[in-house]
C-alpha cells in the first residue's frame, strides 16, 4: 500500500525540476531492465539457455516501482497532469483497441 502522506514530503521536498530529472533517470533504467528481458526471453526462444530469467524479472519489477513512484510525484507537483496523463492513457488505451478490431477483421 501507497502512504499518499510519505510520497508528498519527498515530492515536496525535491521539488518538481529534481524530481522531473529524477523521473527520467528512473525511465531510462526501467528501458534497460526491459531491453535485457526481452534480449534473455528471445535467446531462450530460439533455444539458447538463460539462467537468470527470475532476477531480470525481479530487476524489471523494481525498476516500474521506481517509475510508478516517479509519476505518483510528479501527479503531485505539476498542476493539471493527472488528467492529462489519465486523458492520453485513455486515448492510447482506445486507439490501441481499435488497431486490435481492424487486425481481427482481416
């Protein structure tokens, strides 16, 4: 469970442009987990053997909390960017839908 109260007093804290930084930072590390997943994954596709599937799973994991914190702050320190992040989610949630419905109808 999130304490709102906690992740407020580090928001506030660092303040909106550290912590814009800081979400970058963080999205770039969440990329890599996910690229080195995704290498170990194929490699075991085509039949080679990767021993440490769990940890890059584990690492992947830690890494979106990272970004998942990230994007809570910034909710909280940028006026209006909750709705604009819950409003482009919907859209890209309906698009995406969409290109499911078309590729079905084929």
């Amino acid at each position: 469970m999130i304490d709102e109260e906690k992740l407020k007093t580090i928001a506030q804290h660092y303040g909106r442009d550290h912590q814009t930084l800081k979400a970058a930072e963080e999205f770039g590390e969440a990329a890599t987990a996910a690229s080195r997943l995704a290498l170990a994954r194929q490699t075991e596709a085509s039949g080679g053997k990767y021993r440490c599937i769990t940890a890059l799973e584990d690492n992947l994991a830690e890494e979106c909390a990272d970004c998942l914190v990230m994007i809570s702050q910034l909710r909280l320190l940028i006026p209006s960017f909750s709705a604009k992040v819950d409003r482009a989610m919907h859209e890209k949630i309906e698009r995406q839908i969409n290109r499911i419905e078309k590729e079905q109808q084929c």
